[in-house]
C-alpha cells in the first residue's frame, strides 16, 4: 500500500525511531514532523502536550498516511488515547519500551528513566506493572539529560555527577534493567552503562517500536510492496538547517528538510 | 493614566524585571505574560523568536496596555524592532543592560553571557560597543544555566563544572564586569561570584530596566496618578500552577495566574 508512515516527536530524538524502521523496513515510506518550534514537551502540561499532539497528528493526516507513530515518550504517555480517535492505527513508544523491559530483566527489577511529564504520567509503570505483575519498578525523572544532550555533553564530568545524582536511589534497589523512556537517553548510553556497572542491562524502546509497527502494518494489510523504495519526507516547525546537522549525527546522512507549522 | 503597562518574557524570567517594577512605580497597573507553552525561546531561531513576540505582544495590546516591555533577552534582542510598529512605547532588556555594564566598567573589558540566540543575535556586543567604543567584549553563550536554573541546581557541584568551562576564556581576559544577558541567570549570582572573584562586579538589566520604563512613561506623559494603586494581572499559555509555584520564591507573594493563548 503506497501511503507513508507518519512519524511525530517534539524534535530530533523521534529519528532513532526512524533509524529501526528505515533499518527494518526499507520498502516503506515515511513522513516525519520534529515539533522543534515547541520543543521541549517533557516538561509542559498534559493538556498543552494533548493539544499539540493532535495538531502534529492533523498536519501529518493531511499528508495521508496510513499509520502514526508518536515517537516522543512524553506525547505517547500523555495523548496515545486521543490521538487512538483518528481513523488509522496508531503506536507509541511506551507499550514496546515496557515489553522490552519486562523481556530483558532477569531479577524482576526495573528502572525507568525519563522527563518529569513522563514518569509523571504513570504510563510507563502501569504498563509494565500489567505485563508483570510482580515487578519491582523505580522511575525517575532526569530533567537535565536533554539539554545535555542537546548540548552534545556525552561525556562531561558534569553530566557524570548529574548521573550519578539521579542513578543514586536505583543502584540502592538492585535493579537489573534500566529502561530509557526518552528519545534522546541513548546518547548516554556510555556513561550510564559505566555508572550502572556490567551486572545492569539499558533498553530503549526504538528497536520494539518498529517490530510494533511491522506487526501493524501485516495486521491491517497496509505493508508496502517489497518492490517499492521508500521514499522519505522530514517536515519541522523551526529551523531545518539546525535538524539536518543534528541528524547527520544521528543517521549518518544528511537529510532534506523542509519548514511547515502544526494545524490547530 | 489608567492603561496596565504590558510585560511579556517566554517564561517566568520576566518577573525580575517586574519584581522591579512593582517596587519603583507601586501606583502602575502592570499585565504579565507568560509563554510557557513554547519557552524556551533561546535555541529557536529568529524568525520564530520574532513571530511568538509578535503573538504575544498582540495578545497584551488587546488588553489595551499603554507600553510594552519585553522582558526576554533573546526577544529583545530579534524582535525589538518589528515590534516598534506597534502604535506604542516599546522598551526591551538589552540596551538597559548594556548601559548598566558600561556604567559598571573601570577597565572597559566586559563579558555578556546569554542564551545561544542572544548571543548569536550579536545586539548586545553592538550596543555596548555604540556606548564605549574602546571597549573589549567577550560574549559568551550559556545555554545549560536556563535548564540547570529551572532545576533549582542553584550550588550544586555539576553546576559550579560548567560554570568554570563557560568562564575559562573570561578569567584569561581580566574582565571586570559581567552582564547577565539572560533573565534566569541572576538565580546563579552566587555561584558566578565565588568563580569570578571580589574584583569582579556582576551585574543584570532588571533594575536600569525598570528606569527606562519611568523615563519613557515621563516623556510620553502617559504615568499613572500617584493616587492609583497598580493593579497586576499574570497570564501564561501553559501551568498557570506551575507559574504559580516559581513567581512565589520570585516575588515572595502567591500570584493570581490564569491561562491564555497568544494571538497569532
């Protein structure tokens, strides 16, 4: 089926999500919108983040996809429900990070790291709380990992002792999996292995998001031919020339990228 | 005259220059926005930072206010003069502060720190250097203070880290004035005090700020009777709670804060 997977975060973060699907799935097209003139969502309220959800969704919809991927943990724990009303499927983040999660722990103890909007939702929690019942969960709200991020300080002994101050509570529970709720965590993939220690393993929700999607698309018969290339659009609400330097990072290539604004 | 005096900033930051206000004029009325549904505006590019001020300085004018105080440093510094078309006084923070720097200096070697976007703008390296021409400026941007501020990481060891990589290249230039280009930063005087040493003065634009708005109502005859009590009016586009919250350790008084969308 020739329409595009349409794929929203408030910036750039979305793109690891991109990356596995691009990966996975090379036959399949795919527009995505980085909100980065309202970016960042983790720390605004459920209802500013509902409605601009709704509105990415809207600008997305019009460009007739066939499926939604709301790539940003702090919109997919807040507007998944809302967003579920429009007449496409649609996934998140949340339910495939929690799966891996559940996959991977071997001692029923689980950490789930991300923005305050996030962890405070509960999204994250509940979910897995429902896939295994008898799980220990600690979830923590690292409200400075993103502008690290963004700041590029992967490896600054100042980002090190903000780690060490949020992973505090989690190395006193003994939890075996640490689960990054943010899209853009996995840049300190590094440094929380180091602080973490061997004994703990990091999951990110990227890889299973996009085993959901594929699922997806073959229940609902929408998979592209596997004769087709896939074609790949990148809309953003602020400043093209600053994503496209920023995903050269992140995917290697650089991409072409073009302004337009959400529809309210 | 019986007009509010409109102050917007893209967050909370603006209240010093309000705190100010308050205890200069006591008899104006005063009409606070707040965009907390898009802050921070200090990575978003101009033509962004240019449309929200415009917004927001629309929404404050159909509150019929008599003067319109940009309260943002990287508001002031891209949109100042589109927003002089409207049909009233505009005063922002930059010349305000640079005045106040260069008042400051003995040594004429001063260094702006600011927002990634304040700084690019390059407004405040070019109205210092139009008020003392033999001046050396060093202006450097500081994008982690918002993000660290807006954590409360006031003193705190991963805080005094990156203080000391953004003021290295300043200590080596024998600076003795630093001007905080940014409305959050006073919240890190403390701090940016022990780094810079007693030889150092710091100094913001709230209070030379808050001059200029009593200069400009004076010209333009447009002051309030010294018989009024100022009456103030705070909204926000997102958390008014939230808002809440922050203007109490700010201002020491719970505000009335209420919800509202800018004008586009």
């Amino acid at each position: 089926m020739n329409r595009h997977i349409g794929v929203f975060d408030s910036g750039v973060g979305g793109l690891t999500v991109v990356k596995q699907l691009l990966e996975s799935y090379p036959h399949e097209s795919i527009v995505y919108f980085g909100d980065t003139a309202r970016i960042p969502y983790g720390d605004k309220s459920p209802e500013t983040i509902i409605r601009y959800s709704i509105e990415n969704a809207k600008l997305l919809l019009k460009k007739n996809i066939k499926m939604l991927v709301v790539a940003c943990n702090t919109a997919s724990a807040y507007a998944l429900k809302p967003l579920k009303s429009f007449d496409i499927p649609v996934v998140g983040v949340i339910e495939p990070g929690a799966k891996k999660a559940v996959e991977v722990t071997r001692n029923g103890r689980i950490a789930v790291l991300g923005t305050r909007g996030t962890i405070q939702s509960g999204e994250y929690q509940k979910t897995i709380h429902r896939l295994l019942p008898s799980v220990m969960i600690q979830a923590i709200a690292c409200p400075l990992f993103v502008p690290l991020v963004e700041e590029h300080f992967f490896n600054h002994p100042a980002t090190r002792l903000i780690v060490q101050e949020y992973l505090a509570p989690i190395k006193k529970e003994k939890v075996d999996t640490v689960l990054l709720g943010c899209t853009h965590y996995p840049f300190l993939r590094a440094i929380l292995e180091e602080e973490m220690g061997p004994h703990v393993t990091i999951v990110d929700s990227a890889s299973t998001c996009a085993d959901e999607v594929g699922m997806i698309l073959k229940q609902n018969q929408i998979e592209a031919s596997k004769d087709c290339i896939g074609s790949h659009q990148y809309f953003v609400s602020d400043d093209p020339e600053k994503f496209k330097r920023l995903s050269l990072n992140l995917l290697g290539q650089t991409l072409s990228v073009s302004l337009e604004m959400p529809l309210s």
